[in-house]
C-alpha cells in the first residue's frame, strides 16, 4: 500500500530530467536577480563622489537592464520546462485513476458517492497538479532567492544579516501554525465538495422524479443548505489563509524598520555607505517576495497533500475480483451449474445452497418474489460478485478460473435497468465489440429485439444521438437496446434480468420467439415477473427468501399448486380485471359519445338556423 509521499514522488521521477532542467533555470534566474542591487549601490556611491562620469552610470544601469532580462527569460523557461512536467504527470495520474477505477469490483462502488469520486478526479487532481508545478517551481525559486539574497546581503554586512535574520523563526512559527490549521481545514472543505458535488448530480440524474413529485422547491433548498455549509467552510479556510500575507507584511516591516535604524546610525558613522545601505535594504526587498511565497506555497503545498490523500484512498482501494493466477481459457460452450451457492451482502443472507444445472444451449426461467435474490444469483455467473459458499462453474470449470475478458465476453448480460452512453444508438448497440457493427449486423440484432420498427422513426436511424442515459427513448426502447447491445455480441450464455418489463406483451411474445431462435445453440437464462416470459423455458427455478422453493416446467409446477401456480393465478386475475376495466372504459366513452351527439345535433341545427334567419 502506497503513500501519499510516494505516490507524489513516483509520478515526479518520470520528469525528473525536465524537473531538474527547471531547477537550474530557476537557479540562474534567481542568481541573475541578486545581482542588480549591487549595481544600484554602487550607482549612488558613485553619484556621491567627485569627477564621476555619466556614461559610468549609463552603463552600470544598462547593466541592471541586461540582468533583468537574463533573470525574465529564465524564469520564463522554468515556468514552461516545470508547468509542462506537471502536466504531464497529472495527465498520468487522471489515466491511472480511471483505470484502477475501471478495474474495482461491483461492491466498491455500491459504496462509495458517484459525485465524490468526480470530485476527487476532478478538483482534488487539480489541486495535486498546483502543487507539483506551480508549488514545486515557486519553491524552487523561493529557496534560490533567499539563499543568494542572504549570501549577498552577509558580502554587504554580517551584522544587519543577522539582525534582519533573528526574525525569520518568528515567521516559521507563524507559517506552521496557520499551515497545520489551513491543511485540516481544507481537508474538511474537499470532503463538502464531494457532498455538493454527488447532491447535484443525484438530482441531474433523478430530474425525471424529481419533477414528477414537484420537488423543485425543495432539492433547491436541500442543494442551497450543502452549498451554504460549503461557503462556511470556504471562508473559514480564506480566513486563516488569508493570515498569511499580513504577518509577512508585518515581520518583513519590523526587519526593515531595524535595519534602517542600526545601518542607519552606522552610516552616520561612516562604517557603511549609503549606497551600501540602500543595496542592503533592496536584498531585504528582494527576500520579501520568497517570504511571501512561502507562505502561498505553505497553503498549495497543504491543500495539495490533503487532496493527494483523498486520492491515495483510491489508490489504495484493492479490487476484490481480479484474474486467476493460473487461468484456464479453453473455449466456452454455455453449460452453467451452480453447487451449493451462498452468497451475503455483509451480514444479510441473500443465497442459501443453490444447486442447479443449464445444459449448453438449454434455457433457465427464474422467478420469484421482489427480494428473493434472482438478480444476485445471475450476477454471479459474470463474476459481478462472488460467492461466499460453494461454486459457480461454466463448463465445468470454476467461473473464478477463467480469464474475467473471456468469461465477461462469452455472457451476454441485460440487466433490471439498461444502461445506455450518451453516444449514438450504433455505438450503445455495439458497446464492447473491438469492430464497429456493419449495417446488417445491426439491422439483425434490431430485428431479434425489435427495435428496427422504432429506429425507422429517429432522425438519423443508428446514427441517431440518444442523449445522457438515454434520456431520449422510452423505457422499452432502452430494454430493447440492451437487448439488441446483449444479441450482437454473440454470447454463449445470454442473461435477461427482467429485460422485458417495459415493453408490452406483443412485443415480448415477437422478442422471445425470435430470441428462441437466435439461442438454438447458445444457453438463456431469462429472469422475470410475468409467467408469459417464462413458461417455455427448459426448466423454472421458484426463488423464495434466497432458496430453491420450487422447480420444473410450467405444467409441472402448475399441477405442484405451490408458488409457482400462485403467481400464475393471480396474473391471470389482474389480465383479466385490466380486461374488464378497459371494457367498462370503452362503454363509458361510447355511452357518453352517443349522449352528447343529440346536443352536439341541436347546436349545429341552431347554428344554422341563426344563420339562415
């Protein structure tokens, strides 16, 4: 498990050359700013005796103009040599992050807040690269200034540079207060950002429910309280920030104010030139930017580590479901069997000692109760989770051998909710195939889930953008496309976990028979509520509270009268009383046409009438 320390030095070390080329760019530059003080006091002493030459002075000044652009050019080359190397490494760092991210397991995720983790990959990345490029270069230059300026300022006097120095622990004192203080409380504000940050886009997400329970008003105030305790924390942290160059100014005018004073007495003496003072108190000008500095760079470098830390978290996150160490990739032909599976969520038993067996090419039906672990148990087979107890094999071969891309690939997997990328229908449809689907590979896999007859309508067909989420389709045009995204894949194993839901009863009947077909050779395990998707399947497993309740073919399990023919009873009841209340709402309608068309007569008659007369 890597430190915050050594994660921050291992994504430095690879531009270290470009590091170091900053460095001494940064050291010329400073070297080249010490040097016009000296300049500048011998300019006044000069002045200050007789029978010197203006063109002395002229070329001492051109000289102060030559060094400030040597000093101007290099700090300009640092900035660019340091700022690209921090670029550079925060662009690695912004990759690794997503693919460890992409490399988590299942459960990390339930876990953790969407919004939080943009923030960290976000405005805590950020605040990682500041204090790699900006915090590393001004400190670099910070150090060169201060350490020339200190060895200037002892060529010129050795007393004053002590006395001016004896007030440098004050403001290292200061520093680590206001720096310990600063790092806690900008901890404490990151962690509010996530907050506002997964409070926003929960409610982008949700907008739909949102508005369809009028809750504008009051996400606006929920949003307004996260945001509010978020400004607290913003400006306590400015606060004490802002501390910093207020004790600079005021240590930086007590030391000026003492050398006036001693180095003044001094030059009344004669011990000291004025233009000796006047170049000592510039060098002490000079260490006034590097104070300050110091004291941004207190804050970068602490906002930097707290962020660096949050991202360590990340870091540090192992995935629990990884490739075997000794992988078995023979070819998968569909046979699934479950042996004594148990599987939990924490504390909370989920699966207890499921055993089964699917043929290749055979068809599973499940069915059950709302939290019976129907979606837990498919979810296993792809290795979404693991299981806890017993075994899940494809093939005879443990799911947890297999390469994870070969096994993920071979299953073909609609989930209770498709998910779909705001990209267009082509590319969701296609969505982990290494080619791009040809036109008749889509038109095969539209016709298997019947989404043909609706891409007929969109602007631009397949090409068609489909918005965030999908936010353009209906909700059976999402199963659909997930359906036709899982077909186009050629799985061996196709999973549909309540894919059908959304769509009306003709189009499950035409999605089912011609999937029948397209599964001939491949293995179907069809999870759902309604009994019309499942009857004809090889075998149905009844789910209750986790266990295996009941199992066999639809008559069978029929005839057991158990769960099975309870749920079927009581769907044939609903058909038959959504029947009946359609029924009775046409009559009504007719009743109420045939009332009205005797008035609507009388009306028009009238009408004519008054316009006859």
């Amino acid at each position: 498990m890597r430190s915050p320390r050594a994660t921050f030095f291992h994504y430095l070390a690879r531009h270290r050359l470009q590091l170091v080329a900053g460095v001494c760019l940064a050291a010329g530059s400073s070297l080249a700013a010490v040097v016009p003080p000296r300049f500048i006091g011998e300019i006044i002493d000069s002045l200050g005796r007789a029978g010197t030459r203006f063109d002395e002075v002229v070329g001492l000044a051109g000289l102060i103009v030559v060094f400030a652009a040597i000093e101007a050019t290099l700090r300009a080359g640092a900035r660019y040599v340091m700022l690209d190397a921090s670029r550079k490494a925060e662009y690695r760092m912004r990759n690794d992050l997503f693919a460890h991210l992409q490399r988590m397991h299942l459960a990390y995720f339930q876990h953790q807040r969407i919004g939080d983790l943009m923030a960290r990959m976000t405005n805590d990345l950020t605040w990682v690269r500041q204090m790699m490029g900006p915090g590393i270069m001004q400190g670099s230059f910070t150090i060169m200034v201060f350490a020339f300026a200190v060895l200037s300022m002892l060529s010129v006097s050795v007393k004053l540079t002590i006395l001016a120095l004896i007030l440098m622990p004050l403001a290292s004192i200061t520093f680590w207060y206001i720096g310990r203080t600063v790092h806690v409380r900008f901890e404490r504000l990151q962690a509010q950002f996530g907050d506002m940050s997964t409070k926003a886009q929960e409610n982008f997400s949700g907008i739909r429910v949102v508005k369809a329970f009028a809750q504008e008003d009051a996400e606006t105030r929920d949003f307004a309280r996260v945001n509010r305790e978020y400004f607290r924390r913003a400006v306590a942290l400015t606060g004490m920030q802002g501390l910093i160059w207020p004790s600079i100014s005021f240590i930086m005018g007590l030391a000026v104010l003492s050398v006036l004073y001693i180095g003044g007495q001094d030059a009344i003496r004669g011990e000291l030139s004025i233009g000796s003072l006047v170049q000592f108190v510039a060098y002490l000008y000079l260490l006034q930017m590097p104070m300050i500095n110091i004291g941004w760079i207190s804050n970068m470098f602490q906002a930097g580590w707290a962020s660096l830390g949050r991202l360590q978290e990340i870091f540090n996150a192992t995935p629990a479901i990884i490739d075997p160490i000794d992988p078995v990739a023979t070819p998968i032909r569909g046979e699934v069997e479950f042996r004594g599976v148990s599987f939990a969520y924490g504390q909370t038993i989920v699966l207890h000692d499921i055993s089964f067996k699917i043929p290749a090419g055979g068809s599973l039906a499940i069915v059950g109760p709302t939290g019976s672990g129907k979606t837990t148990l498919v979810n296993l087979i792809p290795r979404l989770f693991d299981a806890q107890q017993g075994e899940v094999l494809l093939d005879g071969i443990s799911v947890a051998r297999r390469p994870l891309e070969q096994l993920r690939r071979a299953v073909g997997y609609v989930p209770q909710e498709t998910f779909l990328f705001s990209v267009p229908l082509r590319e969701n449809v296609g969505f982990g195939l290494d080619e791009r689907l040809t036109d008749p590979q889509l038109d095969w896999a539209g016709d298997v889930s019947q989404l043909n007859k609706d891409v007929e309508d969109f602007p631009a067909r397949y090409d068609t953008m489909i918005g965030e989420r999908g936010v353009t389709l209906s909700g059976g045009q999402k199963q659909r496309t997930g359906i036709a995204r899982a077909v186009a894949k050629d799985p061996r194993v196709l999973i549909l976990d309540d894919a059908l839901s959304a769509v009306d009863t003709y189009t499950e009947a035409e999605i089912l028979r011609r999937l029948r077909g397209v599964m001939r050779e491949r293995t179907s395990i069809v999870v759902a509520h309604r009994i019309s998707t499942v009857k004809d399947a090889d075998e149905i497993l009844v789910l209750d509270d986790g266990r295996v309740a009941e199992r066999g073919t639809h008559p069978s399990l029929l005839e057991r009268n158990g769960i099975y023919a309870q749920m079927y009873r009581r769907q044939l009841l609903e058909e038959e009383l959504d029947v009946d209340t359609e029924k009775e709402e046409h009559e009504r309608r007719v009743k109420a046409s045939e009332e009205s068309a005797p008035q609507r007569f009388r009306t028009r008659l009238g009408g004519g009438m008054g316009e006859n007369a």
